[in-house]
C-alpha cells in the first residue's frame, strides 16, 4: 500500500457541513481519502509514507469543470466583440474544418491549462464531426489519459442546418440516424461506469438552435436506456429564448421538458436567463446547470441567477466552457469571476467565497452525478486535491485563504492530485512537456486556419 500525507495546511474539506482545518492534514492511500482532521498526522501513520509539506497552503478538493469545448483551444482569439449567434456564425467554418488528430492536440493544450489551474475532472462537449474527421471522441480520451484528468466526454450533435431553420451550416451537421449510433458506439467504447472511472461518456446534442426535436427525444431515450447522463446548452442568451418562443411557442425549458430533457440525469450548459418557474422545474426535477461566468461575459450574454438557483436546489458547478469564448481557459479563475458576477446580480452578501468554492467542487460533483465519489475532502472518496500556495507575494497574510481563491489572483498550485497521482507539482505539469505542447498547439491552429 502506497501512502501520501499531506501535512501542515489549511484544509477546507467541502463537506455537507463545511468542515476547516486551520491547520490539518489528509492521508492518502491507493488513489482514496483514508483520513483528514485537524492538527499534524500521527507518527504511525508518517512511517514508510510520503510527507508532503503544505505549511502555508490551502488545501481543497480538486476543482471540476462541467463545460467546455476542448476542440476551441486551436481557434481562440476569433470574433472577440461578437454576441453568440454571430460567434458561432463567424467560426463555424473554421469549425468544419477541424478532425481527430488537430482536436486531440487542441484537447491537450486545454487540459493542460485547466490542470495547471487546480482541475481535475474536465467536462468536455464536443459537437462538430466532420464526415472523415476520424475517432474525435477518442483523440479527446487520450488526451485525458496523456495530461492525466478524469475526463467527462460527450458525445454532442447537430443535425439541424440553416436550410432546415437551424443556426449551423448545412456542411457542419449530421443526419438524426447517424449522430444517434456515433453516440451509442462513444458510449459503449469508452464509457467507464467504475466507482474510480477516469472516463464516463455522456449524450450531449448541441443546442435547442441546432438540433431537432427528434433528435433530442431519441437522445434521451437513447442516453436512459444506456444508463448515461444527457447534457446540452439551455437559455444561454435572449435571441434563444426568442427563437424558441417563435419557433416552438414555449420557453427554452417548456421545450427542454417537452422533449424529456429535466431530470437528475441531465445537466444544462449557462442557464443565464431562467425564470423563476424554470428554476422551479429545474429543482423540481433535479437538473443539474454548468454556470459559465466569463463566457457568459466575454459573449455579453448576461449574469445567471445562480443565489436563486441554490436558494431552490438547483444542482449548480463550474464551467470554463468553449476556449474560444473564454481564452484564458483556466478553472481556478471562474471561482472569483462566480462571486464577483452572483454579487453584481443580487447584491455584496449574496455570494461567499464559500458557495464558490463549493459550486467549482461538491456542486460540480452533483451536476455530474459524482457527488459519492469526487468534490469533498471526505475518507473513501477519490483522492482528487488541490493543494495552493497562499504563502507568496501575491497573498501572504492574508486573513482567509478560501478568500486568495474567492476574491484575489489565482493562488499557484503547490500539488494537484488525481486519484492520488500528482500531475502538477510547484505550477509545473509533470505529465506531459509544456514546451512541447505549446509547440503542437500553435501549429495546429496555424493548420486549422490554413485548412479554411
């Protein structure tokens, strides 16, 4: 039995009833929490065992990240004043272009930053496959498996283009039949339903604006009868809501229900302009919202109600989402950027550090159905941690350390543990060589761009 112990820093577990240590430690054993509690380890267990300092380190769980589009990496820098729809009518085409292995690279470089960031599970919705483009979905799992994340790939759809009503290109969708029996074989070849799972596949057709109704009917049945959870993005922006009213005569969320997409097994993408009775139906049924903050800035698309969603019990994580709508790709950031925007929303003491600790953690957790396994510091839960460095310039003496994540710059990581494994020690990625991945990024995208 291999054992770790981290010693000497202040632990906030997340637990149900947020449980801190001033000052702790965490012990773990075989890629699992086998215990946390206040003051240093005792003696029997430092024998034989790996001690690692975190004198003046905050300790949290790993950070998880419920959206994002790992394949965007390569196209970051686009139409940087547009609103979503003429975003994503700007790079669809560069989109189109895109295939396995350039997505893989994209993929890497993403996970690397989220990483470095204090991630340690990425939820990842891919959407674009282009006929030819190759196995997408597996590039983006051995990119998991070469930066060493737990990884939550979807696999996402269009089937509905401009010419049907749809806001993709005709060239960037498939057909209803094909996109159904891509998502069942991602499923059944890279799906891990194991308590310790670094990958878990779920069905994620694109949008209310992209797909049809078919689709997102079958999907659900598809998703259900596979066990497998459903994601898709919900009430992101007001031309949403005014395209769905038009073209369905219902909100985004009476139309989500219509086609049975509430539930606990799904999760929504933004979720910026919700009222109160979808907030209602949204607790109601358990469905779960990735909360986009600097997207959702960066596209102008308005500040969701997250005090009301936690008020209802909505589940509610953290999302970095598409690197092309949110170029600094780092987690770590989105917990200050989620206090600074609830508070903007709904006053000064509506949002606490706290609550953006806990939504980037335990409530991502929630949204991804892993709530027994990963998100709290808890013994027999993954070993999934964060260890930051609150001891530097940038934060020495300050009065809270959950403050140097909720309210200043980003602390630097002293460890990130997945399952036990560090694969970021001191700010540097272990798994794989930054200068080298830098490299195959950038040529990837001066590929991508050459290829339009």
């Amino acid at each position: 039995m291999t054992r770790t112990i981290i010693d000497g820093g202040y632990i906030a577990t997340v637990d149900a009833v947020g449980t801190e240590h001033s000052t702790g430690h965490v012990v773990i054993e075989d890629g699992r929490i086998t215990a946390v509690a206040a003051g240093p380890a005792p003696a029997p267990l430092r024998e034989g065992a790996e001690v690692v300092d975190a004198t003046g380190c905050l300790i949290t769980p790993g950070l998880i990240n419920t959206h994002h589009h790992l394949y965007q990496w390569l196209t970051r820098g686009y139409a940087q004043d547009a609103i979503l729809f003429d975003w994503l009518t700007a790079l669809y085409p560069l989109w189109s272009q895109i295939n396995a292995r350039l997505t893989g690279i994209g993929a890497a470089g993403g996970m690397a930053v989220l990483a470095r960031s204090g991630c340690t599970t990425v939820g990842d919705h891919h959407y674009i496959f282009p006929q030819g483009s190759g196995d997408i979905v597996g590039a983006i799992v051995e990119a998991g498996a070469r930066i060493g994340v737990r990884l939550h790939a979807t696999r996402g759809s269009m089937d509905l283009g401009a010419s049907q009503g749809g806001l993709p290109p005709d060239f960037a969708v498939e057909t209803t039949h094909a996109a159904l029996r891509a998502s069942a074989e991602a499923v059944e070849r890279y799906h891990d339903p194991s308590f310790d799972s670094l990958v878990r596949v779920a069905i994620a057709p694109c949008s209310p604006f992209s797909v049809t109704a078919d689709l997102l009917r079958e999907a659900a049945v598809l998703a259900r009868s596979l066990d497998v959870r459903l994601h898709t993005h919900a009430s992101e922006t007001v031309e949403e809501d005014a395209y769905c009213l038009e073209r369905f005569g219902m909100t985004p969320t009476q139309y989500l229900e219509s086609v049975g997409w509430l539930g606990s097994d799904v999760w929504m993408a933004h979720c910026v302009h919700l009222d109160d009775t979808a907030i209602e139906r949204y607790a109601a049924t358990g469905t779960g919202v990735a909360h986009c903050p600097s997207s959702n800035a960066r596209l102008a698309s308005g500040i969701a109600p997250v005090r009301d969603m936690l008020r209802a019990g909505v589940p509610v994580g953290l999302g970095v989402d598409g690197a092309a709508s949110n170029e600094s790709g780092q987690l770590g950031i989105e917990i200050r950027e989620a206090v600074l925007m609830g508070r903007l929303r709904t006053g000064a003491d509506s949002f606490s550090v706290r609550q953006g600790l806990s939504i980037a953690t335990m409530g991502g957790a929630r949204v991804l159905g892993r709530q027994d396994e990963i998100g709290s510091l808890e013994p027999g839960k993954l070993a999934d941690i964060a260890v930051w460095r609150v001891d530097g310039v940038e934060h020495a003496g300050i009065l809270d350390p959950v403050a140097a994540l909720g309210l200043g710059a980003m602390p630097p990581l002293a460890r990130l543990y997945v399952g036990g494994r560090a694969i970021v020690e001191e700010s540097e990625l272990v798994t794989a060589e930054e200068p080298i991945l830098a490299e195959e990024v950038a040529a990837a995208s001066r590929e991508l761009a050459e290829r339009l």
